[in-house]
C-alpha cells in the first residue's frame, strides 16, 4: 500500500476535517483538557468555522489532507507565525496537524508535517513554530523525532475555565 496522497483542502472537505479535529482533540487531550470541554466540542460547529476561514483566506494560509482511496484521514494548516496579534512573516507556524485517531502510528502526520514543513521552506519562511500541550508527551515525542525543539517559550490557554500550559517548539529551516 503506498503512502496517503497529500493535496489543499477544499470546501467539500470541510466536514470530514472537523470530524478529524474535534475526535483528534477527544481523543489526545483526554486527561490534558476537561471533560466537558471535550465532550461539547461541536463537529458541526467546527466544520462551519472551517468553511468560513476557507472563504475569507487570503492565500497566506495552507490547509492540506491526506486522503486514500477516497478517505480523508488528516488534516494539517500552517502559514506566516501570530505573535501576540502580530504577523511575523519571515516565520512560519504550523497551526494544526490532527489525524483520524483510527490512523495513529500509520505515517499519515509525518507525511503531513513533512510536506508542511516543505512548503514553508520553498515559501521562503526561516523557521516553523508550533505549540504543544506541555502535557501531551505523545505529540511531543512526535515533533522531537522530527527535528523540532522546545525553545523556552510556555503560555497558558483556557479550556472549560482552566488554564492549560503549552510549550513552543521550534525548527529552523
């Protein structure tokens, strides 16, 4: 079997990709977010947010899937790095890589964030952020085994009331 074939996302995609984000998020956060949170995580919801950002994209942001035979199974989004509000355009960030839980181990996010991470390099960008959930040792170990390194920058989300602390990884390319 060859490998998923990585191509931009589309507006019929849109569903199956927050069906991929919202299970990705239930599934790899459970024990790191609430319960609750995770449990009112709407896919409808998420799938409306998806195709609105597709409409209003300006062509800074790239949102690839992996598909095979026919089955979306991954989803990735990566464009100029926010810092605080503010673009930083010689930097790039990776704002999301979430596969179908049922494809876990199968090379579906590397292939994903290799190509990413590609394309932010012929697009000129010196290095690629991303931000993890401190606690999430399992994407951690994932974006370590690629190259990328925490570099000291924490920051705290809220989540169903809680603050929850991420860490900033970073590859230089």
């Amino acid at each position: 079997m060859s490998g998923p074939r990585l191509r931009e996302m589309t507006f019929a995609d849109c569903d199956r990709v927050a069906e991929i984000r919202v299970r990705g998020w239930q599934s790899a956060y459970r024990g790191l977010l609430p319960q609750p949170y995770l449990a009112a995580l709407s896919v409808t919801e998420d799938a409306e947010r998806r195709r609105a950002r597709l409409r209003e994209a300006d062509g800074s942001v790239l949102n690839l899937v992996a598909e095979q035979d026919g089955e979306l199974f991954g989803w990735a989004a990566c464009g100029p790095y926010r810092d605080e509000g503010e673009v930083r355009t010689a930097d790039a960030e990776l704002y999301a890589l979430y596969v179908d839980p049922g494809r876990y181990g199968a090379g579906v996010g590397h292939a994903l964030l290799q190509e990413s991470v590609r394309r932010c390099a012929a697009a000129g960008h010196d290095r690629v952020y991303l931000w993890v959930l401190k606690g999430n040792t399992r994407a951690r170990a994932f974006y370590e085994r690629a190259g990328f390194r925490a570099d000291g920058a924490e920051e705290l989300f809220e989540a169903g009331g809680v603050p929850v602390p991420e860490v900033r990884y970073m590859l230089a390319l």
